[in-house]
C-alpha cells in the first residue's frame, strides 16, 4: 500500500512578513489593552502580596504554566519569595507545598482548567488567598478568586483563533507588571538585585571588591625610596607585575614607577646606576582603598589612562595591588 507524498508548503515571502507583522499588531494591541483594565484589584494584589509572610505559589497549566514558571521566577529574582507548582501534580501530593502563610496565583485564559479548578477548594479551605489572573471575569477560578486581574485580549494572533499566543503574552507582561510594582514599593534595589544573581554581569559589578580580586602579601612589588634602579627592576620583573610601589618606612605609598618609565628612562640615555628609586618615582600615585569595589577600581583606571593600581587601607598603608588583567579574570571588565 503506497502512501502520497506529502506537498511541499508553498514558501510566500510576502504572505510570511505579512503574517509576522500581524502577530505584532496583534500582541502589541493585546498589551496595550491591558493598561485600560489594570486598576483597584492589581493595586489590591499588589498590597496582598505584600502583606505574605510565606510564599507566592504560582500556578497554571499548559502555556499558561509555561508563563507561570517565568513570573514566578520573575518575582523570586526581584525580591518576593515565589516557586511554580503545576496543578496535575499538585492534585497528587504537591499540594502540600502549599502552606497557610503562603498566597496562590493562578493563572489561566478560560478559568475553567478541570486540573486547576479541582484543586481550588482545598486551596480555599485553607484559608490561602487566591489571586486569579484570567481573560474571563466570570469563570469558575475567578468565581473562587479573593482578588481578579483581568488579562484577556479581544483575539488571539493564532489565525484559528486558538493557540494561545496573544493570551499568554498578556499574561506574561502583567505578570512582569506585577514584580515591577512589587519591586517599587518594596525599595529593592541594584544591590539586592545583584545579591540573587551572584553569578551575572551585575552581581560581580555590585558585589566584587577590591579585596577579592588584588594581589597581597609578597605578590605586591614594592621597595624602599632608597632603592636602586636594579632593585626596581628585579621587583617588577619577579612580581610581574610590571610596577612597584615606592614605600615609607610606615607602609605608605610615596611613588610609584612602572615599566613605561624604565623605558623612557632608557631612551634618554639616562644613567640608571647612580638614581634611587625617590629620584625616578612619580610622586602621590593613584590608589584604591581595599574596601572599593572591583568596579570602582576599573573606572578609575579608564579615567585615568592607567593599567594598574596599588592598594591602600585606611591608614593609607599599601596592602594589595591590582591591574586590569586581575579584573578581566573575575569579569569585572
């Protein structure tokens, strides 16, 4: 028995951009109509959130789910408490993630999900506030809901007018409006922010000191003003740093000389026996205290046309240094 073949789609260059930019209209008009509709229940959601000692437990099946998984990690990363738990599984023992101090926000187009539905009186029963967001007002879930946020879009972009594409980027963005006014009125911060993403761009900006990433103890080069030419270039040659710092008896940082001015020191034909290290030293060098962050240290660098810098603590002792290789090894730059 022989099967047809299956017809190659007809491949419409203009029906294709015709139909992407109709999902765009589409979805940025889905959008924009939720402005119109956002008003004393998002307020009154926002101060319930607020207000939970436990958890938000966002829910929602299919691509509703989908969008629930990215608004509860959304919330969790913009400073309120949040996990998905999917309705099948909470239905079969999940449920019991769900405590009385915990607020459930489920989500769902048509509010008449069988998987979500069924849990809802047990949900109620245990005196958790339920928050529904839903295209229909008047749907089960909204019925059961203490607070409703309307996000329902006139069509989908889908042209059968089925899969949910419209419904759930509306969903998607008064999910992000919410973490938004969550993230306001609870006053989190670039600081906080880095503290739940240690491992981004923005936590190692916010949260790398100086002190994480310098050089210390015996890896700093540094000598005596007295020190001779050939000493300067044995510490910078077996730090590698390039550098040395120009020390005082009390540790603090007089001069420093670099590798540059050997070399301009050279071509002038200069006599690099009879110097000390206080004659050649570029006197009041720029430093950093130890307490900077890892990023200030970089933007003094740019500022300033310069590659490295030494260390201070408070008392201005020298106690690190740190150059521009030492901050592109912790991403800082």
């Amino acid at each position: 028995m022989s099967s047809r073949p299956v017809p190659t789609p007809v491949v419409d260059p203009e029906a294709i951009l015709a139909r992407a930019r109709l999902t765009f209209d589409i979805e940025a008009e889905a959008v924009t109509g939720l402005k119109t509709r956002v008003g004393p229940s998002f307020v009154e959601a926002v101060r319930k959130i607020l207000e939970v000692r436990g958890r938000v437990v966002v829910m929602g099946m299919g691509k509703s789910g989908h969008v629930g998984r990215k608004i509860a990690a959304t919330l969790a990363s913009t400073g309120t408490p949040a996990m998905f738990v999917h309705p099948a599984e909470a239905s079969h023992g999940d449920l019991g993630m769900i405590k009385a101090v915990d607020l459930v926000l489920a989500i769902s187009n048509s509010g008449e999900v069988d998987e979500l539905t069924v849990i809802l009186p047990v949900v109620k029963r245990q005196g958790v506030p339920l928050i529904a967001m839903t295209g229909r007002p008047e749907s089960t879930l909204a019925r059961h809901a203490d607070i409703v946020i309307d996000a329902g879009v006139s069509k989908e972009a889908c042209p059968l007018n089925l899969a949910p594409t419209a419904s759930t980027t509306a969903q998607m963005a008064m999910g992000d409006a919410l973490a938004v006014a969550l993230l306001d009125a609870r006053g989190f911060g670039s600081e906080d922010f880095a503290r739940s993403h240690p491992g981004g761009a923005l936590g190692r900006k916010l949260l790398t000191h100086v002190s994480d990433v310098m050089r210390s103890g015996d890896e700093v080069p540094r000598v005596p003003p007295s020190a001779t030419i050939s000493e300067l270039m044995r510490a910078m040659s077996i730090k590698g740093f390039g550098a040395a710092a120009v020390v005082e008896p009390d540790g603090r940082a007089s001069g420093i000389f670099t590798d540059g001015d050997l070399r301009r020191l050279i071509e002038a034909g200069a006599d690099l026996r009879t110097p000390k290290a206080v004659d050649v030293m570029h006197r009041d060098p720029r430093t950093i205290r130890v307490d900077a962050l890892a990023v200030e240290a970089a933007e003094l660098m740019e500022q300033c046309g310069i590659t490295r810098l030494f260390v201070i603590d408070g008392a201005g002792v020298v106690v690190g240094a740190i150059n521009t290789n030492d901050l592109m090894r912790a991403k800082v730059i």
